[in-house]
C-alpha cells in the first residue's frame, strides 16, 4: 500500500514535472517551430541545392568573370520572390536580392569565384581535367548555394508570416583578390542591416572566432626598351631585370618588417621570348598582416623597393592597386548564437563509399587528420592558431556585426587551395557540409530576426569593438579590378 501510494506520487510529480519542461513561452516556441521548419524546408531542397553547387563547380568562373554563376543564384532568388538588384558597386556579377520590409534586416552573403590555375576532376586521385584553366579550390560554389539556400529558407517563413523583418542575400564577387565586397561596403550596401551571417568551406565545424590578415595587393608594371638579346644588349632596357630587382628588394626587406608579416609575389609577365630584351614585365604582389596599419606601411615601403628597381634598371614602373581588405572582427555575442545553431545541426557522416574517398585521398596530403573531424562540432574557442588568411568579409565586419561559421566540406586534413579541396568540393562530401552550414545559417537568422535584445547586445559589442575607428577601404577609391584575371 505505501509501495503503491510513493509510486503514484512519483508518478504524478513526474507528470507535473514534464509539463513544466514541455511548456514553453510562446516565443520560444515560435522560434523553435521555425528552426524546425527552416531545416525541413533544407532537407527538401538538398538535392536542388546540389544540383545548383555541381553546376558552378563545373562553371568554375575566376574573380568578376562569374557570369554564369551568379546568373544561376539570381535566377534562384527571383524566382522565389526575391527582389535582385544586379550589377551593383559597379560590378556586372554582383547583386543584392531582398525580400520581406522593416526592421530586423539580416544579411547573408554569397560568394562564387573559383581560383585560376587549379584544376581536378572529383576522383580521389590527381586528375586535372584537360582544357580547364580553373577550379573551386575554396570551395565557393558551396558558398554561394548553401547561403542563397538559407536566404530562401527564412523568405518562405517570413512569407507565412511566422518571421518579421527582412532578408537580403549579397552575391559578392571576386573574394579571392579581388575584394569584391570591398566595393560593396564602399557603397554604402550594409548601412540599413541589423547583422550579416556568412561561412565558409573548411576541414572542420567551427564557428569563426579569430580574425583574418589585413591585405593589400597590386600589380606592377614596369616599361624598358627592346632590343635583340644577343647583337644589341647595350640597346635594350628590360622590364624583367627590373622585375627581378624589385623582388630582390623586398626579399631582403623580409629581415626588417614584423615576424607576422605576409609577402607573396608571382610574375604575371616576365616577357616571350629570350632572345628579346622584354620592354614590358609586371609583377603582382600580396602584403599581409594582422594590422591594416602595418598592411599599409609595409606596402608603402614595397612601391619604394619598386621605385628604386626601375631607377636603377632604367625603366619606368606604375602600380595598379588590386585589392585590400580589412582584419576581421569578431562577434562573440553572435559566435556564440551561431555556436549554439551549429551544435543543434551537427556535423556530416560519411558513407561507407565516401569513407573509402576519403582514405584513398589522405594520404595525398602533407597533414592528414581523423576523419571524425568532419563529424564533430569544435568548441567556441577564441584562441587564435595562427593560420589565418585574408578575406574582404573583414571590411563587412567593419560594417555592421558579422558572424559566420566553417563547415567540413573537404576531407579533414585538405588544405584550402589546394587540388583535394577541388575533389571533395565535387562530390557530396562537399555538399553534405554545404547543407550544414545553410541550416546553421538560417536557424541563426531565426535568432536575430525573434530576438531583438540579441542584436542589441550584438550592436554594443560591434561599437565598441570600433572604438573611434572610421573606416576607410584600404583600396582607396579606385574602381573594381574587373580584369584582374586577364
Ligand atoms: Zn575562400
């Protein structure tokens, strides 16, 4: 009797206590029934999505040359009911598409330019594809996809009316090298947002918690005399010693600038013939550091090693500024938002076919890694290892507050840049992670549009983080290098 009578008030505490724990304020509620209708709403639309991604995989168009690409995602968003305004900051593949009006406006940015140079078939072993003069080696195609994707997922709730507020998705051109967003933000394109939300492809799931390198790169060019080689050297002025001097110079400049410091350089043009002094020769150069002022210091004293390289070889040098992108900033309010987004997707199993890709690839590489990685969600961790980039996010994290996640898109242990990375981008390794970030993104966006002391707290973190800073591109006023890939 007493058995029966403890268990029934077991029972019934137990009974009062799931109620208490299932019932939740409304707001809650409504956001977690979005959540869930943002990731139904992704699964559908994966094999659309995946369908979208091979295909500019397969484009693979170079920095402002996305023609095809970006004419692929704006077909998407119109017809979704977007409204796309192309062409914008001066850039033919650059669009802004929006949908829904008043406040919050959240933006998520799109990238799709693939890099020059690489260039690989999806198999697991080296096979460059003959004729093809480019490859999504940083995985953009999945980039653009996966945010035109979570941009659609929170129109079609904002459309139900379970969401207010507005969703822009930016379709931003040339990221590698050319700054493509840079123009944007130039423009004044951020100024009405709340926040934006960006990702990237990676080896990992990780929220970005640690910045990028400041960059500031430009092509130089330098003018000699031609002459034949061998009967009239004396004639001759060449562009190309020139070229050889500069980079001698700033060789020996790497012993006096701070250790951080980044400097790379390829010889665009170094003449066509050896029998003919070259009378044109142009080299094109990146400088990096975390600091912009260090960026900008240091590239000023790289004009100065080019200077001195045309006086003495006796030709004359212009410089063509090509780029220049901002650190990034860090949202911790927000990383933490998306952190939380993150966990709640999880990260990509493999199949046992992709298991064996994956193993048949690893061993192409220089540092090979568990391959549970691409299943695991990396802690929130603010400690920076050191192996950063640039990116012209950074410019639309001087802004408004920005946030944005890596997803394993790339067998763990594939650099970025790099053939593997072509490879993975090309199968549904690929875009199994494309699929968790779009979610991660969408159900972040769900936050920031249901929360606004969220975006209050997100705004105050991102003032402050700003200080008295006025921001300033670090291109200065030129216009796009729309040619830069020529
Ligand atoms: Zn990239």
């Amino acid at each position: 009797m007493k058995k029966l009578f403890l268990g029934a008030m077991l029972f019934l505490s137990f009974g009062a206590w799931a109620q208490k724990k299932t019932k939740v304020d409304p707001v809650t509620a409504q956001i977690n029934a979005n959540k869930e209708t943002a990731i139904n709403a992704l699964n559908s639309a994966y094999d659309a999505d995946k369908k979208t991604a091979l295909q500019i995989w397969d484009y693979a168009e170079v920095g402002y040359k996305e023609v095809k690409s970006a004419a692929l995602h704006i077909q998407h968003l119109s017809d979704a009911g977007f409204a796309v305004e192309t062409g914008v900051a001066g850039i033919p593949t650059a669009f802004v598409a929006t949908y829904g009006t008043g406040s919050p406006v959240i933006g998520i940015l799109a990238e799709y330019d693939a890099l020059p140079g690489i260039n690989q078939s999806a198999s697991a072993e080296r096979d460059p594809i003959v004729g093809k003069n480019a490859g999504h080696a940083c995985g953009h195609h999945l980039f653009g996809t996966a945010s035109v994707s979570a941009g659609i997922a929170i129109k079609e709730l904002i459309a139900a009316g379970k969401l207010k507020g507005t969703i822009k998705v930016y379709g931003t051109p040339a990221e590698e090298g050319g700054s493509g967003k840079v123009f944007l933000v130039r423009e004044g394109l951020f100024n009405n947002l709340d926040a934006v939300i960006h990702w990237h492809p990676d080896d990992v799931n990780a929220i970005t918690t640690t910045s990028a390198l400041a960059n500031k790169s430009a092509k130089f060019k330098f003018y000699g005399i031609s002459a034949h080689a061998a009967a009239a050297p004396d004639q001759g002025r060449s562009a190309l010693d020139a070229v050889e001097a500069m980079d001698n110079m700033v060789n020996m400049m790497r012993e006096h600038i701070p250790q951080e410091t980044r400097i790379h350089y390829v010889i665009t043009n170094g003449g066509k013939a050896p029998n003919v002094i070259p009378d044109f020769a142009e080299v094109y150069y990146y400088v990096r550091h975390p600091k912009r002022k260090e960026v900008v210091d240091i590239f000023d004293r790289v004009v100065k090693a080019a200077e001195g390289a045309a006086l003495g070889t006796g030709t004359t040098m212009k410089y063509d500024i090509i780029g220049g992108t901002h650190d990034l900033l860090i949202n911790k309010t927000l990383a933490e938002t998306m952190q939380a987004n993150l966990e709640k997707v999880g990260g990509v199993h493999y199949t046992e076919a992709e298991i064996a890709f994956a193993k048949k690839l690893q061993p192409t590489m220089v540092a090979p890694v568990d391959l549970a990685t691409a299943t695991v969600i990396k802690p929130l961790s603010y400690i920076n290892e050191g192996n950063s980039g640039s990116t012209d996010v950074g410019d639309v994290s001087y802004a408004k507050p920005t946030v944005g996640l890596r997803a394993a898109t790339w067998v763990p242990g594939t650099a970025a840049h790099s053939w593997q990375a072509v490879a993975s981008g090309g199968t549904e390794i690929g875009t199994k992670g494309m699929l968790v970030a779009s979610k991660t993104m969408a159900l972040t966006a769900i936050d920031l549009m249901s929360n606004p002391e969220l975006i209050k707290k997100a705004t105050e973190e991102f003032t402050k983080s700003i200080g008295d800073y006025k921001y300033k591109a670090l291109l200065g006023d030129i216009k796009p290098a729309l040619n830069y890939r020529d």
